[in-house]
C-alpha cells in the first residue's frame, strides 16, 4: 500500500504522457512530420516527472481543469444535440464521455497534488 501511495502522484503526468502519445501517433499516420509538434505539449509533464514544480503543477491542473470544463460543455450541447443515434454515434458518445471525465478528474488530481505540503 505504502508503493500505491508513493507513485500515485505520479498518474495524472502518464496519463497526459499517454493521451498525448496516442493522439501522436494518429495524427502521425494521416499527415506524417507535421504531427512532430504534438510532442511539444508532453514536456511540461515530462518535467514534472524528473522535476517537480509546485508552481508549474499548479499551472498545468488550472489550465487542464478550465480545459476540461469547456470539453464537458461541449460534450453535452453535443449529447443533447443528436437526433438519430447510429451504434457508432452511441460507442463515440459512450468514449468521449470517458474521455472528458477522465481529464476533469486528473486535472483535479494535479491540482490536489499542488496543494499537498510535500510533492
């Protein structure tokens, strides 16, 4: 238990690490280099691993909490939106609902983890 509690803080950076290798590599295979600058978006967080910042934390969990916020709305003007439901329409709804949640909750635990006395 006491390794769960040592390395949990360390799970919202992979998770931002790992969405943004994913979305890398889809980009990458459409449009080729002009997908090199996407990996840019992962270095504070990188950072954040080898060095962490309480400040830059900070920064990171209030950026991705207003970010993710404007993603739950525009999840939900577009869930109410749609009219005639395909099986594609409803599995893309059912994995961008789980998208947005799952940036809201660790951009919360950024911001949790700033807050904390020792990082």
């Amino acid at each position: 238990m006491k390794l769960i509690n040592k390395y949990s803080k360390f799970i919202p950076y992979l998770y931002f690490i790992a969405v943004i290798v994913y979305w890398f590599t889809n980009i990458n295979r459409s449009f080729g280099v002009t997908a090199y600058p996407i990996l840019l978006f992962g270095i504070p967080f990188i950072w954040q691993l080898i060095k962490p910042s309480r400040k830059l934390n900070f920064s990171l969990g209030i950026t991705f909490v207003c970010m993710s916020s404007y993603l739950i709305l525009a999840y939900l003007s577009d869930l109410f939106n749609i009219v005639n439901m395909s099986t594609i329409t409803k599995q893309f709804i059912i994995y961008g609902g789980l998208f947005v949640a799952a940036n809201f909750v660790m951009a919360l635990w950024m911001i949790r983890n700033s807050m904390k006395r020792s990082f």
